[in-house]
C-alpha cells in the first residue's frame, strides 16, 4: 500500500486501482464468489484503510460488470450465465475480427515486418503467449489468467488503439470471471485449456489474417463447449 508522502490525490487514485485489482484477482481466483455479498465497511477492515477509495474502487469495478451495488446494502459479485459467457465470446470475435481486418487493409496498424520496435513488442507478446500455452499444458489456471490477460492485452496494444486494446481487456476479465466459476470445480485441468497463443503469434507475424481467424474461431468453439459442457454437469 503507498505511504502517506506524496500528493494526496494521486496516492487516493493509486490505492483505489491497488484495491480494484486485489479485489478482481479475489474473483478471478475464486475466493470470491458468484453472488457473495460484502460492504464498504467490511473490504475497508479487510485492507486496512478509509472507505472512499474502497467505495471508488467499488464502483469501477461494477462499471466493468463483475460487481453490482445493491441499494442500501452493499455490492455482491455478478453472477455470470453460460448465456452471458456466449455473449461475450461474440463480442470478443467482433473486436479481434477487426484487428484482423485493420492488418489486411490498413498498412500503418501494424509496423513493417523488419521493423525493430515492431518486432521487440511481438517477442514481448510472445513471451506471454508462450507462458500461456505452459499454464494451459499443465492445467495452471491462476498462472493461465494472468499471462493470457497480459497477452491479448499487448497483442490489442500492438494494433495502436488503445481504445479496442482497453475493451478487449475487459471483456475477456469478463469472460474469465464467467469461466472460473465452473473451471475451479475440476481438479485437474491439464490438457483441458486452450494452448494455441503461440500459434496466433507465428500467424500475425506472418500477416496472416486468414489462419489468424482460423485459430480464434477454434479457441472459441473450445471455450464454449468447455464452460458449457461443465455448466451442464
């Protein structure tokens, strides 16, 4: 937590982000769940601080759909439907469909290929991507979510809108809290979790959008059919 020094407002903001990610790794961890209701009061007690920035804090995270505030009473996690999970792909398809159509047509989305940035911020992506793939091979979904947060986060980054970057990071959140819920019920998740981010790194490097679109649409049936098959159980 940041200490008293410093100006005031910043360090205000800096605490409220601190207790928004705490909170959504609560979630996303599965130590906090669908429904489970809390206060102000109490996630204030729990960090050990005032209550504006946990409220702040709060209310971000209802505004990015994992929390609802319930009038008098507090905030309880959302509590995603396998209907919402199929939403959310759909609209995950659309954003990524355009990062796909913004390499096929527009030459200044994405730097020449023997373009030295380009290429120091794509060994970074693969870096994520081939942690990913590890997480996934060996069935680590905690280690999964982050790398592959971090991953479609960069990847968004590289196509230069931080706009679509920044909405593409929150529905796959989104997705995540939706998935969690069902994926922390098996005990072992080797081999069970999509592993293709490398392969999608090799088809951008490539430019090419076709395979790209090909393995995304692959990820996407795999990831349906997995949240609901165990939405079913």
């Amino acid at each position: 937590m940041p200490g008293s020094s410093g100006n005031g407002s910043v360090t205000r903001s800096t605490l409220r982000q601190q207790i928004a990610d705490a909170l959504r790794d609560e979630v996303l961890a599965g130590r906090l769940q669908p429904g489970q209701e809390f206060t102000v009061k109490e996630i204030a007690e729990q960090y050990g601080v005032s209550a504006t920035p946990v409220r702040e804090a709060l209310v971000d995270l209802s505004a990015q759909g994992l929390l609802d505030a319930d009038q008098h009473r507090g905030f309880h996690v959302h509590e995603y439907s396998t209907a919402d999970f199929r939403g959310i792909v759909e609209a995950r398809s659309l954003i990524t469909d355009g990062m796909f159509h913004a390499l096929e047509t527009g030459a200044d989305r994405l730097p020449p290929s023997d373009d030295a940035r380009a290429n120091a911020s794509l060994a970074g992506v693969r870096r994520r991507a081939e942690e990913a793939r590890r997480a996934s091979l060996a069935g680590d979904l905690t280690v999964l979510i982050g790398y592959d947060l971090r991953f479609w986060h960069e990847l968004g980054v590289m196509f230069g809108n931080p706009y679509l970057a920044d909405f593409l990071h929150r529905l796959r959140v989104q997705s995540w809290v939706c998935a969690v819920q069902h994926l922390r019920r098996l005990d072992d998740l080797r081999g069970a979790l999509w592993s293709g981010h490398t392969d999608l790194v090799d088809a951008l490097a490539r430019r090419d959008t076709k395979a790209a679109r090909s393995i995304v649409a692959g990820y996407n049936d795999h990831a349906l059919a997995l949240i609901e098959g165990l939405a079913d159980r």
